[in-house]
C-alpha cells in the first residue's frame, strides 16, 4: 500500500487525494493532498492584507526592473523566511556580479561575505518562489510558513518542482519530493514536530531581527 502511496502522490501531488495508510506503532495515519483543504490557519486575512499592502508600498521605491528581480526573489537570502519589503525598500547589492536583495542594512555585511553562497541561495530562493507561485495564494502561505522540507530540512520547499503534501492526523505537511515521504509517514510524530519547529523559527526570524536594524 505505502508503493501505491507514493505513486499516486508522486502523479498526483497537488490534486484532490485522500487516502488512509497504516504505520507501524501509530495506529491509523490519515495522509491528504487535498488542495483545498489548507486555509492557511492562525492567518488573520486582514493583516495578511494590511501587510501585503506594506510590501507593495516598500517595492514601489524600486525600478520597474528591481521591482521585477525583487519579486522573484521574493525573500531575503540571509534571513529566508523574511519577505523583501517587510522591512522597508529592499536593498541591491551585486555579488559574484549577480544582483542580490536583502531585507535590510543589517543583512549587507553578512551577504557580502557570503560571496558566491550568498549568490547560490538567491539563485534556490527564485526558483522556489516561482514554482510556489503556481499555488492557490492559502497553499502558497502555507508552504511559505513552514519554508523547508519536514525531511530535507536543508531543501527550500519548490526547488525541486512542486511540494508534496500530505496530511498527517489532519495537519498538513510539505515536502521538497516524493522521496521524502516514505520517512515522513513511517514516524509521524517526528515528521509533526519538525514541520512545528520549521514554523516557529518563521515566525520568530520573520517578526524579530534582533540586530538587523
């Protein structure tokens, strides 16, 4: 059954799927990958605006072109889970000859050290936030919450194509592939936690920069 599970996901990664698999010393694991059923929750719709509006504010200080690149990139290299704007007009820098954005003056000192790793991650940054784009804006909130992979921990959620998602006693979970699933459903627990853990260091880097000033 777990075969047929990881085919079906694997062609079927973001249709409407429910499927219930039986896990070793857990009982019954209910598994989903049902577009509609995340809501993004815990997200007030209002501030969500009220902070996209922020952001849209922010980016209008760049060029048309900046605005462009800025976008895509969509987040800040040094502190992932911040997107350009929430801290005011992004800031351009050019690394490795490649331009680069962060989030605010504190983040200059760090990406230029970062050279070409730098460079490397707003390169992955880009690519994942335009597979991410091609999900409803509440899935895309969702995996942009938790950001990485539950089991690649190390992997942006999209640079490696569309996340898999499952539903795991009826929370969902992101993944970078197919081939992280097996072990996300043999230990559920873990796999819940990690995605807790995930979200909260979001959270907490997103809303507080400690010394990023």
């Amino acid at each position: 059954m777990k075969d047929d599970l990881k085919m079906m996901i694997t062609r079927f990664p973001l249709m409407a799927l429910s499927l219930t698999v039986f896990v070793s010393g857990f009982g019954t694991t209910s598994v989903s990958a049902d577009e509609g059923h995340v809501h993004a929750a815990g997200h007030d719709h209002d501030a969500m605006q009220k902070a996209e509006k922020k952001i849209a504010e922010a980016m209008s200080s760049l060029s048309p072109e900046d605005q462009k690149q800025a976008a895509a990139q969509r987040f800040c290299p040094m502190m992932e889970y911040s997107r350009l704007g929430s801290m005011g007009t992004p800031i351009k820098l050019t690394i490795e000859g490649k331009p680069v954005f962060v989030c605010c003056k504190g983040c200059i000192d760090d990406a230029n050290a970062g050279g070409a790793e730098t460079v490397k991650t707003t390169e992955k940054l880009t690519d994942a936030s335009a597979e991410l784009a091609k999900l409803s804006p509440a899935e895309r909130a969702a995996a942009e919450a938790q950001k990485y992979c539950a089991i690649n921990t190390k992997g942006f959620l999209g640079s490696m194509g569309a996340p898999i998602k499952l539903e795991i006693d009826g929370k969902p979970v992101y993944l970078c592939c197919s081939g992280c699933t097996k072990r996300a459903i043999a230990n559920p627990a873990a796999t819940l936690a990690q995605v807790e853990e995930l979200k909260h260091a979001g959270m907490k880097e997103g809303h507080d920069h400690g010394d990023h000033k």
